[in-house]
C-alpha cells in the first residue's frame, strides 16, 4: 500500500457522471479505483477514470500514464481560434504544472460532498 498526497484544484459536478476534478500530483498517474481520502474528515472519493483533454489528444500532446487503464476524453467548442489556442496553452501549463483531469466518485458514506479546491488529500493506491 503507498500513501501519499494529492492536490484538489478545482472540482465539478458532472450529472450523470460524476465529480470532474484537476488534481496536482507528482504520481505515475492515478490508476482508477485509487481512494482519495481528506486526512481531517475522513471523507473518501475514487478515481473512476482519467478525462484527457481533446485540445491536447488532437495535438499528441496530453500526458498519458500506463495506469489509467479507464478514461474518456473532454472536448470544447470555441467561437475563435484565439480562444481555442487560449485553451489549449492553459491546457499546456497545467500539464507542465502536473495537474490533470480525474471523474471521482465519492464513496456511499460521502456521497453529497465533494473535495474542496485548495485540499490536499491522501492517496490509497492498491499494490
């Protein structure tokens, strides 16, 4: 079992899906399954999926762990191509920044909260 932390930088409810959640973490990727757990509450989530950003899968440039064996990918539509290439440069800076696109589930017992931006959660990953 390896404990170690992660970051929540932002986190969204996707209906139907689930939490869509940038985390910063310095990991050979969150395998789905992993439990993120605040170490204050005790409140838990799992990693269902990695969410790859189109902008960067179109371009060869996302970041891709072996791990992440379940994933899906985020695609926008944008009005310019400056917007787009805004996003896309952003997408590129959180990468350098290693924060990544997660879909959570929280667990039974958490199932009306989700991890607030700015936590730092530890990581359960099943060895």
């Amino acid at each position: 079992m390896d404990h170690t932390s992660v970051k929540i930088i932002e986190c969204y409810t996707i209906t139907g899906r689930g939490l869509l959640t940038e985390i910063q973490h310095s990991l050979d990727g969150l395998p789905p399954n992993t439990v993120l757990m605040d170490p204050n509450s005790k409140q838990a989530w799992v990693v269902k999926k990695r969410a790859f950003s189109g902008l960067l899968m179109m371009a060869d440039s996302e970041i891709v762990f072996d791990c992440e064996t379940e994933f899906e990918h985020l695609s926008f539509a944008f009005k310019t191509e400056a917007e787009r290439d805004k996003a896309f440069n952003n997408e590129l800076e959180k990468r350098r920044r290693n924060i990544y696109g997660y879909i959570l589930a929280p667990t039974m017992d958490h199932a009306n909260f989700k991890p607030e931006p700015g936590s730092t959660l530890l990581v359960h990953i099943e060895s």
